[in-house]
C-alpha cells in the first residue's frame, strides 16, 4: 500500500506488524473447526475477495451499522478535514450477508481475510451469533474497538454530516464512500435507513453550502 500510496510512509507504524496480526488471527480463531461462516455488513458483501461455499442472508442482533471509523490519514479524509466510514457497533441490529468458507480453506482464507480486515488497529475480531432464515449461527465479525483513538461513536449527527461532506483523499471522497453502501445495499435489497437518511443529510449539506457560496460569489 504504501508503494502504491507514497503519503502513507508517514504511517507505517500506525499498521499491526505481520507478527502481531497472525496473533490476533490465532487469538481469534482459537478452538474453531470445521467450516466458518464470515458476516460482512460493508464493502465485504459486495467486495468479499473470499474463496467461499455459500453466501446467505444475515441478521445480527444488537450490533448496528455507524459511521463512526474517523479517516484522516489520506484515505477518504485528512487531519483538517477528517472523513467518515463504517464500523460495527452497539445498535438494535444489522442486516448483511454471511459467507460459508469450507474447512480446508479456513487458514488461507482467514490469512488474507485479516490483512484487509486487521491492517491496523480499529476492530476487534469477534464471533458473534447471526440469525439466517431465523436459524441462530456463530459467525465472525469485525466490530468497533472503542479503545481506538478512531473509533467516534459520540460523534454527534452535525459532525458526521461535516466529516462525511468534506472528507475526501487518495481513495476517494467519505461521501462517494457512503453512496457506494447506499447504492449497493438497493442491489442486495438490503434497506438500511441510518444510511440513506445519513446521505440525505449530506446531500443537503452540500446543496446548502454551494448555495451560500454563490451567493457571496454573486455579491462580489
């Protein structure tokens, strides 16, 4: 990454180590066997970059979807623009797709599962129990850890909107970020209101500070 993208040299120790995130990895998987299903709720759903058996469906209680992981290393955001994406936190539920990886798989897979996953520090890796077709699974997830400086959950909705609306880097801008979930989720037919209302709200963010900013164009 960082030969592909010269301005994160300045954050190379900020990323887990080889060493450190195989730990996480073993930590995480320790005690599993046979095959494993993996919950994606973002760009995992569409992007999984997985050698599975079966994707289905997924309901995981008590966790919700937020825009709470705070960019401002050059990705979708900087220092004096930060930008916005998401995590999985507390909520009253999250809707995604849950991928079955067959047992012989499970190593390889895993390995390159958490070197997207697990490049630095941001979640945790965690087995967590998914309904799908309302039949209880264990499944492993990726949710927020709010011991990172990153993770933002008391963000209020006027900062979100500000991050998400003026964030943008190398990768792209924090709010064509939140429009790839949005557009994405109408595909999978996944209805995920906090976003969509979220985008609206940026929307009419921008719309209102281009206004302004014609009408003091106008007055010059």
């Amino acid at each position: 990454m960082i030969a592909q993208f010269p301005q994160l040299e300045e954050h190379r120790d900020w990323a887990f180590s080889d060493a450190k995130r195989e730990a996480l990895r073993a930590e995480a998987l320790d005690g599993h066997s046979g095959d494993l299903w993996v919950f994606g709720y973002g760009s995992l759903m569409w992007d999984p970059a997985l050698r599975f058996t079966t994707v289905r469906r997924a309901h995981l209680r008590d966790h919700a979807r937020r825009m709470i992981l705070v960019d401002w290393r050059g990705a979708r955001g900087t220092a004096d623009a930060p930008g916005l994406m998401a995590a999985l936190d507390h909520g009253p539920g999250c809707h995604g797709l849950v991928f079955r990886i067959a047992e012989a798989d499970v190593d390889r897979e895993t390995e390159i599962l958490f070197r997207r996953e697990m490049i630095a520090p941001g979640y945790h890796a965690r087995f967590v129990t998914v309904d799908i077709d309302e039949a209880p699974a264990r499944a492993l997830a990726f949710v927020a850890d709010h011991t990172v400086d990153d993770i933002k959950p008391e963000l209020s909705r006027a900062e979100q909107i500000r991050y998400i609306a003026h964030g943008a880097g190398f990768l792209g801008t924090s709010r064509d970020y939140l429009l790839n979930i949005v557009e994405h989720f109408e595909t999978l037919g996944i209805h995920d209101p906090e976003c969509s209302e979220l985008l609206g709200a940026v929307d009419a963010y921008l719309e209102t500070q281009d206004r302004a900013a014609s009408g003091a164009e106008t007055l010059r």
